[in-house]
C-alpha cells in the first residue's frame, strides 16, 4: 500500500457515510427515515424486500441515530444535526409501551439509550425528559417474559441501564440490575456444575458473546461488579464452565452448535463479535477485569491472537469475499481488539487495527465502492450493501470515527 493514510481519511470515509445519508433520506415533515433492501426469511425461499427502516440499534434508526449522533459532534454540520433531530423525532412518534422488551440491540433499551445520547449532545431537553418518563416505565414493567441472551434479551441491558440509571434514577439501578440477574439465574438450566440458557435461536445451550453464555455471565458479571452479591459470581462461573466444555484446544476456538441440528457430525467455528473467539475472549477479559482471574485473562489474550491472526487472513483473501460489518466484519472484530487493549492498557493490537482501516480506506472508500456488509444476498451470497449499525454502513463510519480519535468515542459491543 503506497498512500500514506492517516486520521484525515478516517474522518472523510465517515463523513462519507453521512453523506450518504443525506442523499437518501426521506422526510415527512419533521421526521426522517430511509428505505433499503433486506432479507425476507418468512417465505419457503429467501428473497429481498425493501421496507423502512425499524427501530432498533442492530439494524434499524436507533443504530443510525448512533451515528449521525457521533459524526456531528466530531463535525458540528447543521445537515448533520437535521437528521439527528428528524429520526428523534420519527423514534419518539413511533415508541409504543406494547410489549416492551428490555434488549438493547433489538428493542426498548437501545432506543431510549440512541435518543439519551442524542439529546444530550444537543441540548433536547424535551427529549431527556421524555426518554426519562418511558425510561421509568420501563423498568417497572415486567421481565418475566423477557428473553436471557445479549441480542434478544436482558443480557444487553445491563450496561446500558447503568449508565441512564445513573442519570435519570439512581435509586432505581440496584433493585433494577437485581431484577434482570434474578431474572437470568432462574431461567438457567443446570448440567453438572455448569449451567447454561436457551437462546432465542434454538433449544440447546451455545457458546458465544451474541446467543451463548459469553455475554450472559458477563451481564451477571457486570452485576456482580455493583451489587457485590457472591451468587451472581458463582452463576457466572458456572456459564463459563459449560462454554469452556465447548472449548477446542486444536482450533483454539470454540464450537459453534447454532447449526448442529442440520448436520451433527460438522464441528463448525465462527470468529466475529457475534459468535466465536473474538466476542468470546472480548467477554473473558471483562471477566477478568472485574475478578482479577488469571485463567480467564489467559483465555482472552489467546483469543485475541487469534481474532488478529484471522484478521489477517481476510485482509488476504479477494475482495469480494470481504465483510467490513461490526457484527461480523473485519470491523467489528477490529472494535473487539481496540477495546481489548483498552482494558489492558496495552497497544499491542494497534498496528492490526490500523491495518484494517487503512485497508478499507484503500480499497472501498478512496475508490467510491459501496462497503461490504453482514448481508448476504441469496444465490450470489455477495455482500448487501445496508445502511445499518451492526451490519451496514453507519456501523462501519462509526469504526472510522473512533479510529479517528479512540479516546473521544465510546462503542458498546
């Protein structure tokens, strides 16, 4: 590579992104939205459909207000903050209370979480407010039914309910964090001196940051860490257990089962944010960062040498086979070693995310090519080019802008 590329070309590939925006948006008075192409799974065969976006963080407004939320504050661009007040806007009109779920990439939390980050930045204190009173509603709402895993589920909530908690009603966060690591415990199924919990995917226990016990027992972890309640821990400890049983020393991974019913004799591996070693050691240097247990550091830092050497590897392979999505992208697993080092304090991943970057400057943005993201399209099984957080373009922009400038940004995988 012969162009030196620097954080001035990070800036641009994400103001490139927002530009982007700008030029599909579609307004309704003073609420936007924009339509894209998606997968339709409810039919014998998958097909593409263009809808509106939804709401959510993973691939709907909530995740673009994430976005344009941080690119205008690296900018200042009043066409930025035009879109920023017109999905407000859009995700306050369409909130209902119907069924409320307390995930943070799929339902409630992240939304309220997208529109506290926005409002604050730019002085809607209309918008706190509101965020405020559907905020309390929330949590006194009931959790029963409430899926376990960090995508669907309770999972995700932790952190994110710690932050607004903290804000809005701090009184509330212990007996609210009680609520969801009670929720969890009860929901577990014990195997020997493990436990694990049923996805929302499958009837069987998986390993993984996304549906498997990795982001589990760190949200129980996480709750641990503020309550100080040892049962929390051992629980934890337990979904740990069963993952490690999942364990292959050979592939120094673990065994993905998300699929094990189609084929039982296949032994599969993933490596992204979603499942795999990557989101799998991200969850395990948490652990230890809160319990200080060396064997699950040791765990983490193996991981991530891996997560850097498969890195490499896609970096190396054609281009049309790339994926540069959070989810399960070449940036997402750069995220994962950022925040790795960020826990370590340590920069021994920094030449590897830099190398990712500069990759995609080089090779989609300088040349005008669409990025490649977590959707595959049927037949071709080439990627589809989204406009979402977790698998499209705003998820990609956002890597930008935090490479851009890692201390100023913060990105909850």
């Amino acid at each position: 590579m012969s162009v030196i590329i620097d954080q001035s070309h990070y800036i641009t590939a994400a103001q490139k992104v927002g530009n982007d925006l700008l030029k599909k948006v579609i307004w309704d008075g003073p609420r936007c939205n924009w339509v894209e192409a998606s997968l339709n799974y409810n039919q014998a065969q998958t097909s593409i459909q263009v809808n509106n976006l939804g709401n959510d963080i993973y691939t709907g407004l909530s995740g673009v207000l994430c976005f344009t939320t941080a690119l205008y504050a690296y900018t200042r661009d009043e066409m930025y903050k035009e879109i920023v007040c017109g999905i407000i806007e859009n995700l306050k009109r369409r909130y209902s209370n119907d069924k409320a779920s307390w995930s943070f990439y799929t339902s409630h939390i992240g939304i309220l979480y997208a529109l506290y980050q926005a409002s604050n930045l730019i002085s809607d204190f209309e918008t706190k407010e509101w965020v405020g009173l559907k905020l309390k509603e929330l949590i006194h709402s009931p959790i029963n039914n409430e899926e376990i895993e960090v995508l669907y589920g309770v999972s995700s909530a932790v952190l994110p309910l710690k932050i607004l908690l903290e804000d809005y009603f701090p009184e509330d966060l212990i007996s609210t964090l009680i609520k969801i690591g009670n929720h969890i415990i009860d929901k577990s199924i014990s195997k020997g001196n493990a436990v694990y919990w049923k996805p929302t995917i499958c009837d069987w226990g998986l390993s993984g940051l996304s549906h498997g016990a990795a982001g589990i027992s760190n949200a129980l972890l996480s709750i641990y860490q503020i309550t100080q309640d040892e049962k929390y821990l051992n629980y934890a400890t337990k979904g740990i257990e069963f993952e490690n049983q999942l364990f292959s020393p050979k592939v120094q991974n673990w065994l993905d089962k998300r699929n094990i019913h189609k084929n039982p004799s296949e032994e599969a591996y993933a490596m992204a944010w979603c499942n795999g070693a990557p989101g799998i050691g991200l969850s395990r240097l948490r652990a230890w960062q809160i319990t200080q247990n060396e064997e699950w550091k040791e765990q983490g830092i193996k991981a991530m040498n891996k997560t850097s050497d498969y890195i490499y590897q896609s970096l190396n392979s054609p281009l049309e086979d790339v994926n540069f999505s959070l989810c399960h992208g070449l940036c997402g697993n750069a995220e994962i070693l950022r925040q790795a080092d960020e826990i370590m304090n340590t920069k021994t991943f920094e030449k590897t995310i830099k190398d990712v970057a500069d990759f995609g400057v080089y090779h989609f943005d300088a040349v005008g090519l669409d990025w490649p993201g977590g959707v595959l399209t049927p037949n071709t099984m080439k990627p589809l080019s989204t406009l979402s957080l977790m698998m499209g373009s705003t998820g990609i922009g956002l890597f930008y802008l935090k490479s851009a400038n890692p201390s100023e940004l913060k990105i909850i995988l």
